[in-house]
C-alpha cells in the first residue's frame, strides 16, 4: 500500500514533514525560563539553542534539495528523519546548555532535509495554483501542530520538566519515519544527471539567482518568516517573564497565535484560483505590516497587557499564512528539474534570516518587551515594500 497523491493522507504526510522542524521548537518553547534555571544561564543562552538550531537547518538545506535531485527523495528524506531522530536523544539527555546548543543543531541538520523535501514533493507532484493550494493545505495541517504543541510542552514541562518535551518530539518522529519507510512513495519524476559536489551545488544556486522573480519571492518568504521567528524566539520571555502568564497560559495564548495562521492558509486555499499567487500574497504582507505595526502601539502604550501582544500577533499570523505558502511555491514553479535545489535556497535564506533575528532579540530583550513588537513592525513593513516596489519583477516573472 502506498499514499496517493491526490488524497488528504498523502498532504497529511507531507504537511507532518514541514511540521518537524518546528513542532520540536514548539515543543519546549514554555520550558525556556526553566531552562535558564536548571542549566544555570541566562535569556541569551537559552534562546542560543534556537539560534543554533536555524543555523544547522540553514546549513542543512544546502545538501539535501540537491542531494534529492540527483539520488531521489525517499532515501534521501529516511537519512534525514534517522539523523534528527538521534539527536533528539541526545538533546533529551543533554548535561548542559553548551551540549544542548550543539545538539539541537545537530537536529536541525535532519529536520531540514524532511521541510526541504516536502516542499519539493509538492513542486514534483502539482503546477501553478494548484501548488500554492495544496501548501496552503499543507500549511492549515501544520497548523494545527504548533497549536497543541507549546500546550502539551506546557503540561509536559508542568508535570515532568524539560526533558519530556523532547522525548515527545523523539516519538513523532519515530512514528514519522515508519509511516515515509512504508507508505511514501518516490515523487520525482526525472532526476538531475549533474555530478554531486559543492561546486555544482554553488552553481545550480547560481542558476537560480539569475531568476529575478526568484529573488523577490525568496525574500517575502524570509521576511515573513523571519517575524513569526522573532515572537518565536522571544514570546516566552514577555508573556511569561514580563507579564506573569504561567506556562500552560503561554501554551494557549501561542496556539491563539496559530489559529491565525490557519485561518490564513484557509483563506489562501479559497482566494487563490480566484485571485492567483500574487493576489494571495497581497493581502498577506498587508497582515504582516498591520499586526507588527499594531503589536508596537499597544506595547508602546501599554493597553491590553498580555492581550496587546497575542491578538496582534494572531493577525501577523495570518499574514504569514497566507503570503509563505504562495511565495514558496512561486519560488519554484519556473524550476521543475531543480525544484529540490528551489526548495533548499529558499530555506537557507530563510533561516540564515530569521537565526540572525532570533539572535538580535534575544540580546535585546534584557532591556523589556519592546524590542519583539519593534523588530516585528520593521520586518513586516519591509515586506509590504518589497512586494510593492517589485510589481514589474512578478508581471514579467523574469
């Protein structure tokens, strides 16, 4: 028995492998301040395993689109899921927070081959709309995980420390590798016949780069992204540390967040064979702008407490599902034959982006919460921009 394409199990599956990655972040977000306790750190060093671990999925995705176009997408994608299965073991059974950073990049190398691959799968099995509908899809599935993740990381941290929640994300996982080993079937339909080294990699990426339209879809993707990174990275602190909420209390105010983007990949699957990809996309950096430049008024004066930062983040959310969705998959539609190579610059700018955010947050935090809603604002203006003064760019799509 195999998955079919055009069933809902098969963009379960494909949705669950974009999931991995940010379902074992998720996971352990309300446990941080713990974090910075038992390990004896501080902000910067707890949120330094975040970091860590979007550098290793940036490092990461440079292999595994083109090791995938050359030897397919199911071994490749199994090596993947064996490798982060073994480095959430270590993760869980890490002695200090300088073995825990190395570890969570180390998963992060396997997490990034299963997002990498998922999306190329999408590229290998749908055209135009039609792929930007079945990642918005993909996108609604996913969803739904980091909706229940950071409460169930809230009870595990609750009941059993920090440590559960990482043998939680080594059990789905698990489960994840047994259903692509026997139910996944190969989606690649020719396979690149370039030799594998680092050179013609450089150079397939080259290639890409030359695509002008490439580059404005790669940053939107960055961009919005690079936001939801930054309430990511930085959320715990403020609605934990500043404003008192306990973990189980982040856990719902982040799922409230999510419900955001859900709602905006449903909007993005009904808009988008009406409206196409850009029109989705249109309305997307709108949300980013608005909720960022939202979050920073209410932070700046104070209304609503914690309410000021989660409901305009729940907007900012919907921005992201429904710009990223449509911006990936315009990303690679011009590259049917590299479309893992597509797929894997575009998560390499993605995460170099947002690690450097993450990053920027994490040491500026220690001065309040106004650096989350002033680092969101900016990136989320940036985007409407960019999408603005790139119109001629994506009319001719050259």
């Amino acid at each position: 028995m195999t998955l079919r394409p055009d069933t809902l199990a098969m963009t379960a599956v494909l949705a669950m492998l974009t999931a991995l990655g940010p379902l074992s972040t998720d996971f352990y977000l309300p446990s941080l301040p713990d974090i910075v306790r038992v390990m004896e750190t501080d902000v910067a060093g707890a949120q330094a395993t975040l970091s860590a671990f979007l550098f290793g999925f940036a490092g990461g995705q440079i292999l595994w689109g083109p090791l995938s176009d050359r030897l397919g997408r199911r071994p490749v994608l199994l090596t993947g899921l064996a490798l982060f299965t073994l480095a959430t073991l270590a993760c869980a059974l890490a002695p200090s927070i300088e073995a825990l950073t190395v570890a969570r990049a180390v998963q992060a190398l396997g997490a990034s081959g299963p997002i990498v691959l998922g999306r190329a799968m999408v590229r290998d099995l749908y055209e135009g709309p039609r792929a930007g509908r079945e990642l918005a899809r993909m996108g609604m599935i996913m969803g739904l995980v980091p909706a229940v993740a950071p409460v169930l990381g809230g009870v595990l941290q609750q009941a059993f420390g920090w440590r559960s929640t990482f043998v939680a994300s080594l059990a789905f996982a698990a489960v994840l590798a047994a259903v692509v080993g026997f139910l996944l079937p190969e989606t690649i339909r020719t396979r690149s016949r370039e030799p594998l080294s680092l050179l013609t990699i450089i150079r397939g990426f080259g290639t890409l780069l030359q695509n002008r339209a490439y580059r404005v879809y790669v940053g939107l993707t960055s961009l919005a992204y690079g936001g939801l990174f930054a309430f990511i990275s930085g959320s715990s602190f403020v609605l934990i540390g500043i404003h008192g909420l306990t973990p189980t209390q982040y856990g719902l105010s982040f799922g409230f967040g999510v419900l955001g983007f859900i709602l905006g990949t449903i909007l993005a699957q009904r808009l988008v064979g009406r409206r196409g990809m850009d029109g989705v996309i249109a309305l997307g950096v709108i949300c980013l702008a608005g909720g960022g430049l939202t979050m920073l008024l209410c932070v700046l004066t104070g209304f609503a407490g914690p309410f000021g930062v989660i409901v305009p983040m729940a907007l900012y959310a919907c921005g992201v599902g429904l710009t990223m969705p449509q911006a990936q998959a315009s990303a690679m539609m011009p590259f049917p034959d590299r479309a893992g190579a597509a797929s894997s610059f575009t998560g390499l700018c993605q995460m170099l982006f947002s690690a450097c955010v993450g990053l920027l947050v994490g040491h500026a935090l220690k001065s309040g919460a106004l650096p989350l809603p002033l680092v969101m604002s900016a990136i989320g203006v940036a985007a409407l921009v960019l999408f603005r003064a790139s119109a001629a760019i994506r009319a001719g799509k050259a």
